[in-house]
C-alpha cells in the first residue's frame, strides 16, 4: 500500500484560453484573465479548488500541474496561500491531449509505474467529500485494470449539449461498492436531438476527470494520435536541461491541435471503463448560463452577478 501511494500522482489541467468566458467574467467580477484564475464564487480560485480537491488525494509534492506560457502572472494571486507541487509551462495551448500528455510525460520520468488522476480546473463540485471517494475508487480501478483508463461519469440532470455523453457497456467487478462499466460509445457535444436521446436513456456526462496507470494514458495516444505522442516524447527527452523551452517550442509547433475526448474517447472507447459518479453535484464552468443556472441550483447569490443573471435568477425554471 505505501509502495502505491508513492506512484499516485494528481494532474491538473489548467492551460485553457478561456475565451467564451471572457466578456462574462471581465464584465461581472472585472477579472481580465482565464475563468481558473478566478475567484467565481467563494474566496478561493477555481484552479485552488481544483488544488484542494487534488490533497485530498495525494501530498503536494505529487501534484502536477500544467499552464501555458503567459499564464505565469496569474500565479501570483496563489503565492500567499502556497502552490503545491510542480508547475509545467507548455509553449501554447494546443487543447487538451497535448496538454495531458506533456506532464504525463513529466512524471514518468519520476516515476514510471504511475496512476494518474486527471483533474481539469474549470469544474464546480458540491459534494467534495462524495466526489473524493468516487476518484478513490477509480484509481483502484485503474490499478486492476492498467490496460484502461477509468472516466468518471456522473448521472445527467438535463439534454446538455455541451458535455460529453458515455453510454455504458457490460458491468466490470469493481470492489468497496463502486458502479464500473465498460463503455459501450462516447458522443462529444452532441446536437440537441441526439442529446434529449441520450439523456432519456440515462447515460452519463463526461467529466474529464481520469485515473488510470501511465502505460493506459500512453497506449490510448499510441493508438489515436501516435504522431503527437512521438512528438512530445522527444521533446521530453529535453526536460531539465538548458534546451528545454527551444525543444518543446519547436515540438508544440509542429503539433496540430488535439481534443483529448474527440481525438482520443470518441476514437477508442474500448480502452476505457465507466466509473458511475452518483448523487454529485457538478458543473463545468465553461459558459455563462451554465454557471448562473449551478449557482441557482445551490442557492448561491455572490454579490458580482450582473444584472441579467439576476433577471434568469427570478425567471421560471425550466421544466
């Protein structure tokens, strides 16, 4: 057991541009930068929440965490409180799967029997300690199963057409009580007709959130994108050393950009398994009316909601 804690690691995908969120948030709390350095609702950053969600897991030492070059001065706002573990800086944001892979491919230097849970920083929880135990359970799961990656997903309360949607496949022994599947399909942002289907049948949003052993991460790439995979290994070989920003430059360059659920989960769903995240409260946070409508529903009135929030606020709910 203290053999696998020292290979659990925690990632935390805070890179984003955060552009449909950029009028919404420079007009409610006048804040000019991505929604993960932000203050939202309560004291703490979204990208601090994701932190102390990530503690939960593991020591501060074995927390990873991956921006993108610009996003340096926003980490001030974090001094005081600490920043824990390590920081990667990836030349530009090429979205989500280069994103993960380069601090995967960072932490296997350190320690190459890794499982690795996969937090994105724009995501609103209400039951954290729920949540936790749900994450647990999944990395128990990976570390059974360490040819796939265990997706969290968690039960649908409407039609969304902005998340991802798995639809679960044959049951999986799971020990402690957990709910694990096969995945049978994964849609990612579905139309609006296909959406009202999915949800009727009870499938389940894509929460990004991931554990799985670094030989899974790894063999899901090799599979779907092995050219951006190869790409960023040898530039890995630089990490460390005085060529390191020239070498993951001129790597990102020649990299097209790649959505780690539509290059990758859409692609190959056999190499994952469902882990069913029941009774969570979860939102991502990635346009305004989702988090006006999240705020709603927990009954939270921070003092920056703009006057037509306000107004949604004392609409009629829909059905």
């Amino acid at each position: 057991m203290d053999a696998q804690r020292k290979d659990l690691w925690a990632l935390v995908l805070a890179g984003g541009q955060g552009k449909r969120l950029e009028g919404f948030l420079r007009d409610a709390i006048g804040a000019g930068r991505p929604k993960q350095f932000c203050r939202i609702v309560g004291s703490r950053t979204m990208l601090r929440h994701t932190w102390d969600r990530a503690a939960r897991l593991v020591g501060p030492d074995r927390i990873v965490t991956v921006i993108t070059a610009g996003q340096e001065p926003y980490l001030e706002y974090e001094v005081r409180p600490g920043i824990p573990g390590t920081v990667l800086v990836q030349p530009e944001n090429k979205e989500t799967a280069p994103g993960l892979l380069l601090p995967l491919l960072w932490i296997a230097r350190r320690s190459p029997a890794a499982t690795v849970v996969v937090y994105p920083a724009d995501h609103f929880i209400w039951e954290e300690d729920r949540f936790a135990a749900h994450v647990q359970a999944a990395t128990t799961a990976a570390r059974e199963r360490p040819d796939r990656l265990a997706v969290l997903g968690v039960e649908a309360d409407g039609p969304e057409v902005g998340y991802g949607w798995i639809a679960p496949g044959d049951p999986l022994a799971a020990g402690g009580g957990a709910e694990l599947y096969a995945v049978r399909r994964f849609w990612e942002k579905p139309d609006r007709l296909t959406a009202a289907r999915l949800f009727a049948r009870g499938y389940f949003w894509n929460t990004l959130v991931l554990a799985g052993r670094l030989e899974a991460y790894f063999g899901l790439a090799a599979a779907c994108i092995p050219q951006i995979l190869g790409a960023l290994r040898s530039a890995a070989d630089s990490f460390g050393t005085p060529r390191e920003a020239a070498t993951m430059g001129a790597a990102y360059a020649r990299i097209p950009p790649a959505n780690f659920s539509q290059a990758l989960l859409v692609r190959c769903p056999e190499h994952l398994m469902l882990l069913a995240a029941r009774n969570v409260g979860w939102s991502d946070w990635g346009d305004p009316d989702r988090i006006v409508r999240t705020l709603r529903r927990f009954d939270r009135r921070p003092a920056w909601l703009p006057a037509y929030a306000m107004a949604q606020w004392h609409a009629p709910a829909a059905p």
